[in-house]
C-alpha cells in the first residue's frame, strides 16, 4: 500500500474538488491518503509518503497562488530530486500556462514527474474531470 500525501490549496473549490476526487480514486486502491494545506508540508516530511499530489488553481497573470502555495513550493524545490510528484489545479482563463510552469520548475529540480503535463480542469470539474482525477488517484495508488 502506497502513502499518498495531497497538499493543495482552493480559492473557489474546485482545486479542492479535484484533490478530494484523486483522495476517493486513491482510497479506492488502498492507499493511505492524507490532506494537507501547504502550511503543514515541508521537505522533512517527504519521507513520510511515497507520493505527493500538489494541487494549485491559476491565479493573477497564470501563476502558482503567491501567499501559502509560491512560498512552500518554492522552499521544497531543492528537496525535489527524486521524488513521486503530481500536480494538478483549475483554471478559469487563459491556456494551462501556469501548470506548464509548475511541470518545468518539478524536471529542473529532478522530481521523478508523474506526468509531464499536469491534470487541469477548467473552472468547476465537469464529471469528466472528476472521473480523470479519481484515475489519477488509483494510479498514483500504484505508483
């Protein structure tokens, strides 16, 4: 059984809809999950889990929201290298350029990517989403 740790941050609910769809698709794999706001993770506690999930929605010009999320994330890029990461967020404009980023920050650092590009979903998660982020889930269940 895989320990999966899900760090994310909402403003409007649907990051948070899409963290608790990857914890239920998780769960249903056998993983232990936990839900964390990123005040509570820092790189001591990578060891603790065997996969971190990090999930932001677009924010201002397509960026990483820039009071809890920018501060911790930035703090753990250089305890990134080879780590199981995942990241994921909504967005309500513009092109995933801020997912983009974040994918690109995670390769330079050396974390071992679980995909390349990210899981977005565009405003509120249609079923579609909620389904593609449940899979996420029961595959880094796997993982």
């Amino acid at each position: 059984m895989n320990k999966l740790a899900i760090v994310y941050w909402s403003g409007t609910g649907n990051t948070e809809t899409m963290a608790n769809c990857i914890a239920d698709g998780a769960r249903e794999s056998g993983a232990e999950v936990a839900m964390l706001p990123p005040g509570e993770f820092s790189a001591a506690r990578f060891s603790e889990f065997g996969v971190v999930a990090f999930g932001c929605p677009a924010m201002g010009a397509e960026q990483l929201e820039e009071d809890e999320v920018e501060p911790m994330f930035a703090g753990l890029e250089d305890s990134l290298g080879g780590k199981k990461i995942a990241l994921f967020g909504s967005y309500g404009w513009g092109d995933g350029q801020w997912m983009r980023e974040w994918c690109s920050r995670c390769e330079a650092a050396g974390a071992n990517l679980y995909d390349e590009a990210g899981l977005i979903a565009n405003d509120s998660p249609n079923e579609e989403a909620r389904e593609a982020c449940r899979e996420l889930g029961r595959k880094l269940a796997a993982w």
